[in-house]
C-alpha cells in the first residue's frame, strides 16, 4: 500500500517537473518570437523597498510619475491578485546610436526613436502569451512602465541585469538601453531568483560627474526633480537654475546612458537607424496644429506629455541656443492662452535680448494676473 505521504511527494515530483518543463517552453517560445532578454521570478512581496521609497518621498526625490498609493508599488499581487510568477523581458534598442548633430535643432532622447516602446512591448508580451497559451491555460496581466510596481527591481529578480550607479537596469549582453517589460501570471513555473545585489560599477563614476544636473548620488539612486528627464517631461514649474542644462532636449535625456562603459558595445553595433529623426524643427512647433501635431509626432513614446510641453522645452532650447532669429516668433507666444507658455516665451525673449524684453515685458504686463505679473519681475531681475 502506498502511504499519503509518498503520494504528496509523487505529486510534488510531478509539480517541479511541469515548472522546470514550464520554464523551458517559457524560453523557446520567447527565442521563436525574437526575445533575448528574458527572466523569471516569483518573488511577489516587495514590501523590503518600502524604506527606500519611503525616504526619497520625505527627502522630496520622488515625482509625479510614479504611483503614490505605497501598498500598491509593494506586492505584484495588489496589480494582479492571483499572481505566482512574474515572466520579465528586456528590449535592446539604440543599436549604432551616436548623437545627431543637432546644430539649431531640439533633440529627443533615443529612448523615443520609432515605434513607441510601450506598444511594441505590449505586443510582444502578448504574442508571447499566445504562445505560451497554446501549451499551457493560463490568465496574466501585461505591464510596460505605467504599472505601480517597481519594473526595474522586479525585472532584476528575474534576472534580466542589476542596478548600475544611475539607477539604471544593465544587462550584461546589451548594456542599460533596454525597455523593460513582463507578464504578471498565475503559473508556477521555475525561477531565476537574483536577490542578491551585484556591484557592477566598481570604483566607476562616469555618470555621475557626467550629469548636467547633478541628479545622481553617490551612494544610490537620484534626485527625480533635477533630472532633466524629468524637467522636459513635468508640467510643474522648473527653476530657473535648472533651464540652462536642459540644453536644447525636447523630450528626455541619454547623457548617463551614453558615458556609460557599458553601453558601448551596443552604442558601436552597425544599424541602419538613421537617428536624425530624433531631430525636432523648434521653428515648427510653435506653428504647428494640435491635429498636424498628433500625426506626425503622436507615435513617439517622447510626444505623451502633448504639444504645449514640447513648445514649453522649445522656448527653453530657443532660449539656451541663443536663437535670436526667432525673437519675433517667440514674442506670439506672450498672448499665448496658457500661463505656462507665456512665462517661459517671457524667460526665452530674456535670454534672447534682455533690453527689448524688458520693455515688451513692461508693456504687456499690465493686462496680466499676479502670477505672471511676478514671474515677468523676477525674470527681468534675476536674468
Ligand atoms: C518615475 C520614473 C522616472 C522618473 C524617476 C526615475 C528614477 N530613477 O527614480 C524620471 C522621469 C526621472 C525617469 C527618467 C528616466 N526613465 Co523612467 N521610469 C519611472 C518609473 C515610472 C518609476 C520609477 C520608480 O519607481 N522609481 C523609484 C525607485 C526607487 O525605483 P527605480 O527608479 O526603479 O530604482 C531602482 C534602483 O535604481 C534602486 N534605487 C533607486 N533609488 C535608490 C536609492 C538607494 C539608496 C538605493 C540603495 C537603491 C536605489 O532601487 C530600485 C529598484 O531596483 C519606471 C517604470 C516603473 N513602473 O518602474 C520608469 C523606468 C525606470 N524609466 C525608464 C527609462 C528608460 C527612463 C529614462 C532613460 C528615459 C529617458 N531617456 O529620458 C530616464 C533615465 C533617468 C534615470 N537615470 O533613471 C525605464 C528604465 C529601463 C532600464 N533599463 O533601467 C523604466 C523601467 C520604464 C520601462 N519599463 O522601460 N523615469
Ligand atoms: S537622465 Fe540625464 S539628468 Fe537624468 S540622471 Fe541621467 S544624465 Fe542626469
Ligand atoms: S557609468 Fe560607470 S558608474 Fe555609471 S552606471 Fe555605468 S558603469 Fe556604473
């Protein structure tokens, strides 16, 4: 007679079998389809972050862009509540990527190039679903960038790279310009469980001292607020002190990418891609219609913020490239409807020509509320 006990380690056997079985259609599936990063975890509870994010909301480093709800950001199974095991990829791209030449041009970060990388990694996820669908019934739920939880730490549990000095995800094959995405999933399939943190910068600290804005720190993470990332991508008000390194960037920044040591097997691959189309005409956007904007730009994962934000960061290119061509384009924009545009034309017409835009500044500043009016005095002082 066979005892229950040998039948639950029968029935153990045959689980371990199907997850490690599990795991390697996973992979071939992910190979037919054209993945090369991928990884698996089942580690759910993320509850061990809690401090650090903790800390950087109280020290003010955090930004709108992430999710404020804590119990939300901590565990996969407050997303998808009969999680088990997390399926995570990575996307390489900017394959032979060298920085345009941008001459009287913006620029938009390489991470923008193409198709937008959350629909691209949307399907992927999907066809990989299918595919592993047609071997096994299972229910998932895809997440790329706008879910709550922590795609980076998540993604290095399953193994996909580790957290370099700039907060970035490496992998070891194709460096930190890879979009991270997975399948939350309710299989339990056999795990690559990378907890342990690796230190894969040394004694590195390139980007950091690369940094326009002094965003990183030495002892991990960065300040959000001072990246200019994220200053091209807020509607919130941007320091004066700040505007200067946003150089002529439209959306984004690669600078901590680019430097890296990391990167330049990637960066030094040939590709076809002609990055030139990372360019953006700045005369353009200030003539552009919303509808003739959403047509030629809407694709790009760099436009999600809409045109206003792209004229805001074109007038503080205008302004930093000292494009004094543009002095009468620019000055429109002070009748603009928006308060937001009309503060940083007054800013950008400062840095062109400060006599001329002081007495513009004057002369319009009567018909202006109090905000304005007082963005336009401090301007005319401090500049
Ligand atoms: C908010 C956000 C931003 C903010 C803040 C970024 C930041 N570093 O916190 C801003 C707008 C600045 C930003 C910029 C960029 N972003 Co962003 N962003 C996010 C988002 C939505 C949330 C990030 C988050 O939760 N931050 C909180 C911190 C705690 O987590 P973390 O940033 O992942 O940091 C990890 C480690 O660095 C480490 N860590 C962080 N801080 C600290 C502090 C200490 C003391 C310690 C010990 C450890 C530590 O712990 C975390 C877990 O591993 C994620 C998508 C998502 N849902 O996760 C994308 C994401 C992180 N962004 C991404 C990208 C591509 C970018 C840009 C390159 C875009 C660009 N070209 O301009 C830049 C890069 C700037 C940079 N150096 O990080 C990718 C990263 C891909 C990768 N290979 O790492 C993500 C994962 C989106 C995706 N799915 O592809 N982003
Ligand atoms: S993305 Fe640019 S501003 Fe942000 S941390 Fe990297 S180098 Fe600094
Ligand atoms: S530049 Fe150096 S310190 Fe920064 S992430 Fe790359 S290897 Fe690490």
């Amino acid at each position: 007679m066979i005892s229950e006990n040998k039948y639950d380690i029968i029935n153990i056997i045959n689980e371990m079998k199907e997850c490690i079985i599990m795991k390697q259609v996973i992979f071939k599936a992910a190979k037919l389809i054209g993945i090369d990063i991928i990884g698996i975890t089942d580690v759910l509870d993320y509850s061990y972050m809690t401090d650090i994010l903790i800390k950087r909301a109280a020290d003010g480093l955090d930004c709108e862009f992430e999710e404020r709800d804590l119990i939300k950001r901590l565990d996969a199974r407050n997303v998808f509540q009969n999680c088990k095991s997390i399926i995570a990829i990575g996307v390489p791209y900017a394959f032979g990527y060298k920085k345009p030449e941008t001459d009287n041009m913006g620029l938009l970060s390489v991470s923008s190039y193409g198709e937008d990388y959350h629909k691209k990694l949307n399907d992927l996820l999907k066809e990989l679903a299918e595919e592993i669908k047609k071997y096994f019934d299972f229910e998932y739920k895809i997440c790329v960038d706008t879910s709550p939880l922590i795609d980076r730490e998540i993604c290095k549990n399953a193994g996909v790279g580790n957290i370099g000095k700039n907060t970035l995800l490496i992998n070891e094959n194709y460096g930190s310009f890879i979009n991270l995405g997975y399948l939350l999933t309710d299989l339990k399939i056999e795990c690559d469980n990378i907890i342990k943190d690796e230190d894969i910068c040394s004694d590195c600290n390139i980007c950091i001292k690369s940094c326009p804005n002094k965003a990183i720190f030495k002892d991990g993470g960065i300040n959000s607020r001072r990246c200019v990332s994220y200053l091209t991508q807020t509607k919130e008000y941007i320091p004066l002190e700040y505007r200067k390194n946003m150089k002529n960037q439209i959306y984004g920044c690669d600078i901590c990418q680019i430097v890296c040591p990391k990167n330049q097997l990637n960066i030094e691959k040939r590709s076809n891609n002609d990055y030139s189309g990372l360019l953006v005409d700045l005369e353009e956007i200030f003539e552009i219609t919303n509808k003739d904007f959403s047509a030629k730009y809407g694709m790009l994962s760099g436009s999600w913020r809409g045109k206003n934000v792209w004229k805001r960061n074109a007038l503080i290119a205008v302004g930093n490239l000292s494009l004094y061509h543009m002095f009468d384009l620019v000055k429109e924009e002070l009748s603009n409807d928006s308060d937001m545009i009309k503060i940083y034309a007054a800013w950008c017409l400062v840095k062109l020509d400060r006599k001329a835009a002081t007495k513009i500044l004057y002369n319009c500043m009567k018909n202006e509320n109090d905000t304005i009016k007082r963005e336009y005095l401090k301007l005319m002082e401090v500049l």
